[in-house]
C-alpha cells in the first residue's frame, strides 16, 4: 500500500512538472530572455552619447529588469561614414541608431527638407522644423528611413572650422570645404566654394595635409577631434543645428515583448526632450574648450552677410532640393516648415 502511495505522488510530481514545461511556452520564456540591441551613434563626443544613449540605456536596463540592453558604438569606431545606415536597419544587421539627416540625404532626398541651410534663425525653429518634419515626412516613410523612427535629436551648432579667416564672405571663394549634406555642397557652391563630402574619422587628416581648407562640422567633434590643432577660425554661415533621427529597426521592434515595448513608449516623451535639450549644453561647453585653446571665432554671422545667406537658402539651396526630391517636396515643405521659416517654394 506504501509503496503505491510512493508510486502515486511520483507520478504527481512528474506529472506536475511536465504541466509546468508546457505552461512555459516558447513566447512566455522568450519574455524573461535578455535581448540585447545594436545600436549605433554619431560620435562618442557629443552628449546626445554620452548623456542620451547612457540615459536611454540605464532607464531601459531598470524598467525591463535587465531583458533590454542596448550596446551602443559609434560610426568612427565602426568605420562607417553614417550613410549606410538605412540599409544595415532594414537588413537588421543593427537594431537601432542615428540617421543623421545629411548623411543619407543622397540615399532619402524628401528626408533633407528639415535640414535646408541658411533658413533658421535659432536652434528652437529648427527643433520645432524637425518636430513637423517628422510627423509628415519621416513616420510615413518609416522604410526609407531603415525602420521606425522614433525620436528626433539636435546636435549642435554647425560652423565653418578653416584654416583661413573669413572676413567677407568672398573669402570662401575657390576653398575647399568638407561638407556633410547636399544642401551644404549648394550653399557652398554659390559662395564659390568647393565641397568635398568626407566622414567625421578623415576630416583631421585632411586638414592637416591641406586636402581641404575648412569643414562644416559643430563644437563636439572640433573638441573631440582637436581641431584647434589644424585650424585657426571658426565662423557662423547660419548653417543651424545638425540634427537627424533615432530609428529602430522595424524588426528589432516588433520582435519586443509587449511589455518591454510599453516601457520604452513611455520613456520617449523624456528622450525627445532631452535630444534637444543637449544641443545648448554641448553648444557652450564645446565651443568653450575650443575657444580656450586659441580658436579665432565669428560667433553668429555679421549682419552684413544675413541678407545674401539667406537669399542663397531660398533662392539656390531650397529650390535645388525640390528639383531632386520630387514633386511631394515643394507642398510638404509649404506645409511644415513654411511656417516656421516665413516662405514658401514653388
């Protein structure tokens, strides 16, 4: 009789077990996997790195418990030039990152029209450019973009870095300026200068070999990449903030349990804030470092170049940009930013 009893409860415990493993079904266990996101940024010398991605990072890893990491590198370090971006989202080679704006310009054209040069009078239009542009333009053509983006982000003010002073603007005449954008190459251009498109990694070495004669660039890689070193001039084109997108894979984002995805929904209101925010402060402690080490600086534009910069924008910059991004530009621009900016494009 015992040893039935014994023989019983064994066959409970079995039995048990065994509806344990079948209650963990492959989706419940997948919940309680770590998962850990490639992600990729700009450069590891601004704090939309250092602050935002570590930020983002640390509140993902204590919502979730440890199942969402982000491991996060930038494009140097990878030794990308930023513009292969979208297709390594779309392949899912990497989860999430930075799609800088005029780094894919010439893959996305209609993506640039936030980015328009010569048009913004402060970094809070452009934020506000962005924010717009977004909702019209990047969300709908999410594809395009390598995924699902997400956020917009600033950063900071971009600048002329040269080796030569610039008193008038006729001193651009015949330079050799490293350039990000093509809206930068048309503005260049009819300033008489010549663009040279080059990564963030080979802008140093150019300069010092003469391969260029100045870069548009902003305070944090200057620092970062102690330009003081190879220039002596910094000058406002009213070139604005460079700025671009977080876009997560479409497939790294559906593939989040529901509730890791709640989570991070509810940190994005925070992220998008923030990725603005951080323009000021890198904006002031960049530029202070690199003044401190003897960089001549024109701060904002002299007043006497603002009426020819900005008829260069709406004139040469804007029109060039509606002829090769097709016939959506003209109207998505008149409805977005023509707002903000005070004109609108045939």
């Amino acid at each position: 009789m015992k040893r039935d009893m014994l023989i019983d409860r064994r066959s409970v415990l079995r039995m048990g077990t065994a509806g344990l493993a079948a209650a963990l079904t492959p989706a419940v266990l997948a919940q309680d996997k770590a998962i850990t996101w490639k992600c990729v940024a700009n450069t590891r010398t601004s704090s939309q790195f250092t602050v935002k991605w570590a930020w983002l990072t640390e509140q993902l890893a204590k919502r979730t418990n440890g199942r969402l990491k982000l491991d996060v590198v930038s494009f140097p370090e990878l030794g990308m030039t930023g513009s292969e971006l979208i297709r390594l989202l779309n392949s899912g080679l990497m989860d999430a990152g930075e799609v800088v704006t005029g780094y894919v310009s010439g893959e996305f054209p209609l993506i640039e029209g936030a980015q328009m040069v010569g048009v913004y009078d402060t970094v809070e239009q452009a934020r506000r450019a962005y924010e717009a542009w977004m909702k019209l333009v990047a969300e709908p053509n999410g594809k395009q973009l390598g995924g699902i983006p997400i956020s917009t982000f600033g950063f900071t003010s971009q600048m002329l870095w040269s080796k030569f002073p610039v008193n008038s603007l006729s001193d651009i005449k015949g330079k050799k300026i490293r350039i990000f954008a093509k809206g930068q190459a048309d503005y260049i251009a009819a300033l008489g200068g010549t663009s040279v498109s080059l990564p963030i990694a080979d802008v140093y070495s150019s300069l010092e070999r003469g391969v260029i004669d100045g870069a548009i660039t902003g305070p944090e890689v200057a620092a970062g990449f102690k330009y003081h070193e190879v220039v002596q001039y910094v000058t406002d084109l009213m070139l604005g903030p460079g700025a671009g997108y977080v876009v997560v894979s479409d497939k790294a984002w559906k593939s989040l349990p529901p509730d890791i995805r709640k989570e991070f929904e509810a940190l994005l209101p925070e992220l998008r804030k923030m990725s603005w925010d951080l323009v000021a402060v890198d904006n002031k402690q960049h530029f202070d470092t690199v003044l401190a080490r003897g960089v001549k600086a024109t701060m904002t534009a002299k007043p006497e170049w603002v009426p020819q910069l900005k008829k260069i924008a709406r004139e040469v910059v804007v029109p060039a940009w509606v002829s090769r991004s097709g016939p959506r530009a003209a109207p998505a621009f008149n409805e977005a930013i023509a707002p903000i900016v005070g004109f609108t494009v045939k």
